[in-house]
C-alpha cells in the first residue's frame, strides 16, 4: 500500500501542476456568480433553478476532468518511457494500475471538495437553509459514480491507441448511460428477439451511472435517499471498480511497454 499510496500522490500533483487545477476554479467562479445572481431575483423557483445549474457545472466538470486525467496517465508513462525505471524499483504492473487509480479518484475528489464547499457556502447563505447531510450525500454518491468511470477510462487507455480516441469514447459512453441507461429495459419490450435480449443483457451488464445523479432531491429539497441504499450503491460501484482494475491488470500484463 505504500507503494500505491506513493503513485497516488505522483498523480495528484501532476494534475494540479497542470491546467486541470486551474479548470476547478474557474467553473468554481462562473458556479458562484450564477448563485450569485439571484440577488436580483425574490422566486424560490429562480433559486432552485440556479442551483440544479450550478450542480450540473459540478457534474459536467467532474466528468471531464476524471476522464481527461484518466485518459493520459499510462500513455504518458510509455511516451515519456518513465515507466520502465518505474517498473525497475520493483513495481508491479498491478501497483501502477491500482495507484493511478487511486491518484485520479483522490485528486478529482479534491476538486468536488471545492466544488461542493462553495456551493453549499452560497446556497445556505440565500436560502437560510444548511442541509449538509443533503450535500455530503450527494458528493459521495457523485465520487463512487466516478470511482467507476475512472476505473473505466484506465482500462480504456489500455485498448485504445491514443489518449484522445479513448476520451472521446469514455465521454460518448458515459453520456450514453447517463441519459439512456435507465430506459433500456423499456426498449427492450418493444424489440424482437432476439434484439430484445440482447438489449436486456446490456441493462444489466453496464454500470447504472444515472443511479448516483440526485442533483433534483437537492435542488428541490427533497428527502435524504435512505443510508442503507447509499451503502449498497457504494458496494455495487466497489464490486464494477474491482472487475474494471482487474480486467486493466489483465491487459497491461500482456501488454508490451513499448506499445
């Protein structure tokens, strides 16, 4: 674990030495003058609306940096052939797989830590209101849902030839199960077989990443999603992380390092 730990922070300083870091503050910024914005408005609904923007902000730039830094860890370490004296410590290809991991997933959750402090700074001090159960929820269920993607997008800079075909799939397949996978079993009554079945295995095959999206149960004040269903939804990200590293572990030790 020392040795994973050690990468982790090699990762986590390469990504805020570079342009990503600056990225969280910047849309930090644009999400605090929307918030801003409603001094010059007196409608709850002007505020509510606000809000559900100011945490989709959070959504879309959490995506694009975990994919972004995802995307490039591994293919940067062949390109720049640090991976060979890497390898030479001894490191096992299964530590760098699990600390490039780790390094993605903590920094991006560093950036929601920002990202959520401002938001719920902001917002408390429009509405009088600080549910921060409500927003310590939502930031959790957001990081295990990244968990997932990060986990992904490495296996992806795997199979992929370039950092850049493999971030523009991960966005299209994620953007895919966001928006669709939730209605896919529906799709699939109204299909022949055996379309119909093929359709039902990929409902239960992909990673529900829609699951973890409760932007409305804070933007409406809604009740908390039960704790117990939180903890499930945390196992069932844990059990897609470990197949996803596993799977990577598997290609990366068959794969030739100057590939």
């Amino acid at each position: 674990m020392n040795t994973v730990m050690a990468l982790a922070g090699i990762v986590i300083k390469e990504l805020y030495r570079r342009k990503d870091f600056y990225v969280v503050f910047v849309l930090t910024a644009v999400m605090t003058l929307l918030l801003g914005s409603v001094n010059f408005f007196h409608d709850d609904k002007i505020v509510r609306y606000l809000k559900d923007v100011c945490l989709l902000l959070i959504w879309v730039s959490a995506l694009v940096i975990a994919i972004v830094t995802s995307a490039r860890q591994l293919p940067m370490e062949r390109e720049s052939r640090t991976i060979f004296p890497l390898l030479a410590k001894p490191v096992t290809r299964a530590q760098v797989i699990v600390g490039k991991f780790f390094g993605c997933w903590f920094a991006v959750g560093l950036g929601l830590l920002v990202f959520y402090f401002f938001f719920a700074v902001l917002a408390g001090s429009r509405d009088h209101r600080w549910p921060l159960a409500e927003y310590i929820q939502a930031l959790w269920l957001q990081w295990s849902m990244l968990a997932m993607v990060i986990a992904g997008v490495l296996l992806g800079s795997l199979v992929f030839a370039a950092p850049s075909s493999n971030s523009t799939i991960s966005f299209v397949v994620v953007a895919g199960i966001l928006l669709l996978g939730r209605h896919l079993n529906q799709v699939a009554l109204q299909q022949p077989e055996p379309l119909k079945t093929l359709v039902y295995v990929l409902y239960f095959v992909i990673p529900h990443l829609e699951w973890y999206d409760i932007r409305d149960r804070v933007s409406f004040d809604q009740a908390l999603v039960p704790w117990a269903d939180c903890g499930l939804a945390t196992l069932y990200a844990a059990v897609y992380v470990a197949f996803l590293l596993f799977a990577a572990w598997l290609v990366f030790r068959r794969k030739p390092l100057n590939q």
